[in-house]
C-alpha cells in the first residue's frame, strides 16, 4: 500500500470513529425536567470487559507481494486491494482499568481478481493477490466505561496466490498458491452498545517472510509431436498487508451479583 492509499484509509477510519465518538452516550428527557425529588435514583452497571466473545469483521486490505528471481537476478512487485470479511473469538479479562486478553482471528478476501504487472520476460503477466490471514495474539486495552481502546500484536500466517501467463493467451494462466508466516500490530477501539454486544474499529500492519513459489506447466505440442515447457524459475517473494475492519462481537460472562437491598 503506498502513502497515498494509507493516508485516504486512515482518513477514512478517523473520519468513522469521530462519527461513532459523536454519538451520545445518553439521553435526555423530552420535557428538560428532572426527575422528582425524592425519587428512586437507577444507577446503571458498570460495564465489564471480561468475558469470552466472539464475532465477525468487514473492510478493506491493501496488500503488496515483492519477488525476485534468483537464476536471473531479476523480480517484480504486485500490488493487491479487496473487500475482506472474516470472524475473531478470544478471552480477557479486566484488572481495574487494564484488560488483558488473547484473540485469534480469520480474515479472508471475497474478491477474486488478481493484479498483475509485466513480468521480467516481457512474453509474460505476473500477477498475485491476497487471498487470507490466520492470526493469535495478545491484546491490552484501558477501560473507558463504555470504550476501550487497545493495542495489539502476534503471530500472521497469510496465503497469496500468485500465477503468470502468456501474454497472448491471458486467459489460461498458471501457478502457485504459498502460505507466507509474519507477524502483525494495530490498535483499535471496542464500544459497549447494549449488553453483550460490542462495536468497533480495528488497524493492523502485516509483514510476512520471504516463501518460494514454483511455477510450471507443460502444453502437448501439435500432433503430440512433443511438448512446449513454460516452466518460470522458482522466485522467492516476501508480502506486506494492511486491513481496516469494523467488528461486531458478543460477549459471554457471568451475570453481576444483584445489590443489596439499602436498608
């Protein structure tokens, strides 16, 4: 993802969570007037961040795969956007204001289109894209009543599918699908909305380690006379990915103790 794009996604999550900040968090009589003295006063429940929980996500991934060739000390680099939708499951556990927790997520792309670019041998289109990411981490958050924001961080293993084709028969490509391991960091903020369900707005940078994709394929000649091999050299490639997500979860924890009657 370049500067540009970064900077329109960070505009774009800034401008979402302001909305979502705006929003009040209580609301007031029709009338303007106070309750009668002497009346009962509710108190509501503080809320709590501890619990089990679990939910989906949707956004946006922007994602760039770098590989070079070895044999021919040559490379070529593919830059990858596309819709994203997945689901996240995790514990924490409030202490006071920290919340500390672990999460594991899945986030997959739902658009099938690859980007491509022209490939060292100008007879050829490389192209590559993002196809998911499987994640564990911990994350730490600070208790704000109703919000919480955090930060978290952990280990990523991403898929990326990547083929190359003739230019004059782009139809019929070939290929290599590799899974790349990495490691990711972001932040977010959750909102408690009603009990049980949470809301919120999530960044994380991907950076994964280099995997080798080889790919081949064999075409019969005329008349099965012999065979034509576009077999490419093995490149080795390295990825990057950054995603923007808005979360929904719900919450399972055990129900706060009653008060006591005031005597």
């Amino acid at each position: 993802m370049n500067f540009a794009q970064k900077v329109k996604a960070m505009s774009l999550s800034v401008g979402a969570l302001a909305l979502v900040l705006g929003m009040p968090g209580t609301s007031a009589k029709a009338d303007g007037r106070a309750a009668p003295r002497g009346a009962p006063v509710v108190q509501q429940a503080p809320t709590s961040w501890s619990g089990f929980y679990f939910g989906a996500h949707s956004g946006w991934q922007w994602s760039q795969l770098d590989a070079s060739v070895p044999i021919s000390n040559t490379g070529f680099s593919v830059e990858h956007d596309s819709a994203v939708v997945g689901g996240q499951i995790g514990i924490q556990h409030q202490f006071g204001n920290f919340v500390l927790g672990v999460e594991g997520t899945l986030t997959v792309a739902y658009q099938d289109d690859h980007a491509s670019t022209p490939c060292p041998n100008p007879a050829f289109t490389c192209a590559a894209r993002f196809d998911d990411v499987l994640t564990i981490g911990p994350r730490l958050g600070w208790a704000m009543g109703k919000w919480m924001p955090y930060l978290t961080g952990g280990y990523a293993s991403a898929a990326f599918d990547q083929k190359i084709s003739l230019n004059a028969q782009s139809s019929n490509p070939f290929g290599d699908r590799e899974r790349h391991s990495g490691w990711y960091i972001g932040g977010g903020v959750d909102m408690a909305v009603t009990a049980g369900w949470t809301i919120g707005l999530e960044y994380r940078h991907y950076e994964f380690d280099d995997a080798t994709y080889n790919v081949t394929r064999t075409i019969a000649g005329n008349n099965q006379i012999g065979v034509i091999d576009l077999s490419q050299p093995a490149n080795r490639a390295d990825a990057t990915s950054d995603i923007i997500t808005l979360r929904v979860s719900w919450k399972l924890d055990r129900p706060a103790p009653a008060p006591a009657p005031m005597k």
